[in-house]
C-alpha cells in the first residue's frame, strides 16, 4: 500500500463496566482492577481472546505512581496476546478519545491494523501525598547509612509535616475548582439555573429509556456485583433539584448544584478500532468510521473560560471538512456541567463570540437539541474523567450503526482549558 493511500478507520464497538459514585461501590477497586474488567468485556464481545491487538492506548487521570505503565498492565491481566503492546497517555477527560484519534491516523496511514482506547478513573482511591518538606525527609531518610545521618534527617521536624495533602481538582494555575470555573461561565453567558436542571432532567431521563429499551445490553458488563450505573436516577425530579443549593457559588448568585453537575465516579471504558480489512477477516460488522478529530486549548488564565475550548475545536475541525454544524444526524457534547453545554451552544450561535474568538464571518448557528446526548450522557451516567470519551465514541457508533444515522459530532472539555472534538460517520453516509 502506498503511504499516500488513506483508509477508512473503522469502530467496530465498545465495552465499559457500569459507573459508579465514587466511595461506592467500586470503593475498594484501584484504576487497573477496572480497566481490566473493561477490557475483559470487550476481549468477551469480540471474541478477542489470544488476540494480537497492535496498539492499546489509553490511562488515568487520578493516579498512583504505580500506575505508570496502567495500560500495559491491563492487557497483561486480560485475556489479549501478551505480545499486544501498550501506551499510557493522558489528557484529562479527552484521554480515551485522544487515544482513539492517536490509533485512528495509524490505522489510517497502514502503520497498524487495529486499536484499542481506554480509560479508567477513581476518586475513591486518590493518591494521598504528604506535604513536600516531610516527603523530601524520607528520601533522605533512605540515603542515610549512619544512625547520625538519620537522626539529622529530622532535624527542625514539625508534626505539621505529617498532615497529609487532600487531592484536588483545582486548577495549579488559578487555584479555582472545574466547578468554580463554570460557574464563571454560567454567568458570563446567562446560563439559568432552570435550563441547567431541565438538561440535566433530561439527561437521567434519556439514559434510562436507554437501558429500558436495551441499548446500553453489549455497551455495559457487570462488574463488582454492579449491572448499571448507580447515579443514574429514572425518578428524578425537576421540584426536587430546584431545591438543591449551589455547591461552588454560595453567594446567593451560584446556578451549579450537585444535580445539574457530573459526580465524582469511578469506573473504565474501552473502544475497538481496526482497518476494514482486519474486521473482515474476523468476522466482525463495522458500526461507523471515525473520520476526523481536533484538539484545541484556550488562555484560561487570562480569563476565557476553562471549559470553552471545544467550541474552537469544533470550529476547526468544521472548517477543515467543509461541513456545517447542522450537518450532523447526532451531538455528543459531554457534560461536565450542565452550564457548560448550555454555555458552548449559545457560544456557537453568538454572532460576537463566532467573529472574534472563532474568526468566522456569521455564528455556526444553532444545532436540533432533540439531537443532542440522545441515550444521555455524564450528568447521568457519571464521569469518570479518562474513561467518558471511549463510552461516547461507543455509543455514538452504535447509534449511527442502528439509526442508520449520516454522521455524528463528539465535543468533550478538559481540565487545563482544552476540548476535544471528533466526527463518526454511518457505514452508509454519503459524501
């Protein structure tokens, strides 16, 4: 095959465990317990069992310093051919779906005929540090030889060092929490609190119709005595979480409450992909193609907002294919926070924000809300940060495999003022 020859990437589906609040159920399970059994259900769902997967890619962003090789380790404690080579990589919550557009370009270019992306996180079993001093002490502490050495060691000690570092998701660089950030996003915006409970209502309710239909059956494996995700609420109720109070602005002016939010979670994804060829000898039916991706990153230290990133990512990767926003049969835009999405799409229709932030010469416009996270998405589901893009990529192949849908637009934000976006066309889209 010439090099120039670019083939198609083909998704041929997904496996994840349930995912569950963090201190649940998954309590006692570390990242590598999880993402093995991901990747068990997905090795059962394929039959890949003894299988020479060319690359596995994916990782953790909660993690141990154990966990430096988490990818590789799971396919040696999984039922793959031992000789499948691993990369662990990390982009906050974009990972597994960076992973996916990582394997994509070699597939596509024929350096490799198959790929797996996968992530897996847990707040339940954070890494607990102890403070710089105390931690510099005990490295010195293993370098002494002589009982003097030692004894030096803890010289000026304080019982303050022993005070642990709680683990934290806020920014290094502001010092504000994701939370914190939105909230300054809700405002910016005019995001109201009712509109961020009815998407986040909405969400809970599209994600039970999802298991109640069937569609969640091959995506899901039991793990840990779990069938199903345990934040998801079939009776939620808008008068309830109207009485919820806001968690990051506690003012009288905060919007953003633990219901209109995505939950600590833990649990692990994983995503198949191969060239059509590979599926073909093996049997396997194609559910979409991944076609394109972009990552973008925005200044949020100087202001923008965190969390605003896949609006340019999404823009430049509509530029780069011609397409409009309204050219999509599906939306997959990731719920970090309600306000988020509410925020990203008045982003896109502002004719402002297009101009001077996107350099476009009209707003993308509005896009068809009964086509966005149509089985649901984090609010309900949970996010557990890494593993989110492969369980998106899996279900927006299946829905476009099912549906017969044209093409699909993913858009996840990230930690670090970074978005990630990608397009899933239909085995029968036209082009």
């Amino acid at each position: 095959m010439a090099v120039h020859e670019l083939r198609r990437v083909a998704v041929l589906g997904g496996s994840r465990i349930p995912f569950c609040r963090s201190y649940t159920a998954y309590a006692e399970l570390s990242n590598l317990d999880m993402l093995t059994a991901a990747l068990g259900g997905l090795i059962d769902r394929f039959s890949l069992h003894g299988t020479h997967i060319d690359e596995v890619v994916g990782g953790a962003v909660v993690t141990h310093a154990k966990d430096w090789n988490l990818a590789r380790e799971a396919v040696i404690g999984s039922a793959l051919a031992p000789t499948t080579p691993a990369i662990t990589m990390m982009q906050a919550c974009g990972t597994s779906l960076q992973g996916a557009l990582g394997l994509g370009a070699k597939i596509a270019t024929g350096q490799i005929e198959s790929g797996i992306a996968l992530g897996s996180d847990t707040t339940s079993d954070a890494p607990i540090v102890f403070k710089r001093s105390f931690a510099q002490r005990l490295v010195q502490l293993s370098r002494a030889r002589s009982l003097g050495q030692k004894l030096a060691v803890f010289k000026g000690f304080s019982p303050a060092e022993l005070a642990p570092l709680p683990p934290s998701t806020s920014e290094p660089r502001t010092g504000l929490s994701m939370g914190e950030h939105c909230e300054l996003m809700a405002k910016e915006w005019g995001i109201t609190r009712e509109a961020q409970d009815l998407l986040a209502f909405e969400s809970h309710k599209k994600a039970a119709r999802a298991y109640d239909e069937g569609f969640m059956d091959d995506l899901v494996v039991p793990c840990a005595g779990v069938y199903r995700d345990n934040n998801l609420r079939e009776d939620i109720s808008l008068e309830k979480m109207a009485e919820l109070k806001p968690v990051f602005d506690r003012s009288g002016k905060g919007t953003i409450t633990a219901a209109n939010s995505t939950p600590l979670t833990d649990g692990a994804a994983t995503v198949l992909l191969a060239s059509e060829d590979w599926a073909a000898k093996r049997n396997i039916p194609v559910q979409a193609y991944l076609t394109m991706g972009r990552a973008a990153a925005v200044d949020f230290v100087a202001g923008e907002g965190l969390l605003m990133a896949p609006t340019v990512a999404v823009s430049e990767l509509l530029r780069d294919t011609g397409l409009a926003l309204q050219d999509f049969d599906y939306y997959e835009i990731h719920e970090a926070f309600a306000a988020q999405v509410l925020a990203t799409l008045k982003a896109w229709e502002s004719e402002g924000y297009c101009r001077n932030r996107l350099g476009r010469r009209e707003p993308l416009g509005p896009i068809d809300r009964t086509r966005l996270n149509v089985k649901g998405s984090s609010i309900a589901f949970g996010h557990p940060f890494a593993a989110t893009g492969a369980r998106i990529l899996s279900v927006l192949s299946k829905l476009l495999q099912n549906q017969s849908g044209q093409r699909g637009l993913i858009s996840v934000c990230t930690a670090g003022g970074m978005g990630v976006a990608a397009i899933v066309e239909g085995v029968h889209a036209t082009r």
